[in-house]
C-alpha cells in the first residue's frame, strides 16, 4: 500500500488501484454522513477532486492521486458511508482507477513513513 499526505491509501489489485481514507483521516472527519461518488468509466487527472465526503465535523473532497479511468465505484459506501468510519482499509474505499501511469505511485509513502508523518 501507498499512501499520500491528504491521508487517501493506494492497494493495487489485478485489474486497477483502490483509493480510500486512512483511519487517521476519518478520526478527523468524525462521522461521514454523506458520500457523492463519480460516474464509472470517468476520466480523471493526478490532483482532480473525484470523491465528496460530508460528515458531522466538515465537508472534503477526494483527489484522484493518480491519472487514470475509474473502473468501479463502492456502491455499498454510497448507501452506508459509516463504512468509511468502520472499516477505512477494507469495505470502506471509495473507487477503482486503472491508472494510465502506475510510476505515480511511486511518489507516495510506504506504511513506516505514512505512520511517521502522522504521528
């Protein structure tokens, strides 16, 4: 996993990357109360905002931290954005971009350094 400094964690599976939340990011968000996700099949570029969150303390939206096609959306968080709180790192990501330059992961922290940025 890699992870960025606006606390958004990349998992690389088979077909594409899955982007989410930290844990961290949702203790600062409180509750979410509110998820707007794209449209499969959305062109996105690094640093475009693809996912809004609202929850009980702000509202944020969700950079796409690679350039890339969304090829799948987690309709379960639409309709139970708690899934963001409950599980961060599993049934709480947010999208599936198939990247057109995977190299910019590279530009994103390990776990060790993510959890030294935090702390």
């Amino acid at each position: 996993m890699k992870f960025t400094e606006e606390h958004e964690w990349l998992r690389v599976e088979d077909d594409g990357v899955v982007i989410g939340i930290t844990e961290h990011a949702t203790e600062q968000l409180g509750d979410i109360v509110f998820v707007e996700l794209p449209e499969v099949g959305t062109t996105v570029t690094k640093d475009e905002e693809i996912v809004v969150i609202e929850s009980v303390k702000a509202a944020s939206d969700i950079l796409a931290p690679i350039d890339g096609e969304i090829i799948e959306v987690n309709e379960a968080l639409a309709a139970n954005p708690a899934l963001a709180n409950e599980d961060a790192i599993g049934a709480g990501w947010f999208v599936k971009i198939e990247p057109s330059d995977a190299s910019q992961m590279d530009d994103y922290m390990d776990e060790a350094t993510y959890k030294a940025f935090i702390a």
